[in-house]
C-alpha cells in the first residue's frame, strides 16, 4: 500500500510542477527505470534488501514502485542544472530528499533490509542519479558531456 500511495501523491506533483515538460522528460524517466531496475536486481541478487510490498515484477520489484521512479526520474531532470558542478550539488540535496523517502517505505514495512543499511542508499542514490543524468545527457545531446 505504501507505493500506491507515494505513486498518488507524487504524481499530481508531477502534473503540477513539470507535466507540461512530459515530452522533453519521458525518456529520462524510462533511463532512471532501467538505472533502479539494475540497482535493485543486484540488490536482490546479493540478499541486501528485499521489498515486501505490491505486485512483484520479476519476484523482485513492486509495480508501484517502478512508477514511482519514472515520476521521480522526471522530476529530478526537470530541474537538473546544466553545468557538472552544480548538477553533484543538486544531486547531493535531491538525494536527501529520496533517503527521507525510503526512510519512510521502511518504517511502512514495504522494503526490509537483510545486509544494508539506510544511510548506504544515500550513496546509491547519488550515484545512480549522476548515472541517470550522463545517460539523460546522451540520448537527449541537449549538453556536451562532461563540460
């Protein structure tokens, strides 16, 4: 239930905030789904975590949850600077802001940890969103790479 409802919250949040960027975002988003699906497989496949909760896709990703990320993929390109140095910086405070939020799908009981810790998804987190803004920058060319 708690991906459901994270997915109802974040998505008028989305509409009210960036909906309008859809066109521009939505390959971003389907990158930031692959770059959490391989995250996640490999979390799951050396037993650090497991989620609890939902309809599981490949016994090992709630489908909410995949929603959830495409939406939160968007938003966080929907804002990305487009200098490197202020993207980290960026990446670094939006990170936070994706720690509270598992934090809470912890204490919801929708994801158990069996060898991990919450503060080690920070570095995850930041890590996995810089992937997502090289790859973003790839496929959409809208800045050179690394400069």
């Amino acid at each position: 239930m708690p991906f459901i409802v994270k997915a109802l919250i974040i998505l008028p949040v989305f509409y009210f905030f960036a909906g309008g960027n859809f066109h521009r975002l939505w390959k971003g988003g389907l990158i930031g789904v692959g770059v959490a699906l391989a995250a996640d497989f490999v979390g799951y496949k050396l037993s650090l975590y497991r989620y609890l909760e939902g309809q599981l896709l490949f016994n090992i990703y709630p489908f909410f949850h995949l929603i959830n990320m495409f939406i939160f993929a968007m938003l966080f390109l929907n804002w990305l600077p487009r200098e490197w140095t202020k993207r980290i910086l960026y990446t670094v405070y939006v990170s936070v802001i994706f720690l509270a939020i598992e934090a809470m799908m912890f204490q919801a009981n929708a994801i158990v940890y069996l060898h991990w810790e919450l503060w080690h998804s920070y570095f995850l987190d930041i890590g996995g969103l810089l992937l997502l803004a090289y790859l973003n920058d790839l496929i959409t060319k809208k800045t050179a790479v690394w400069g």
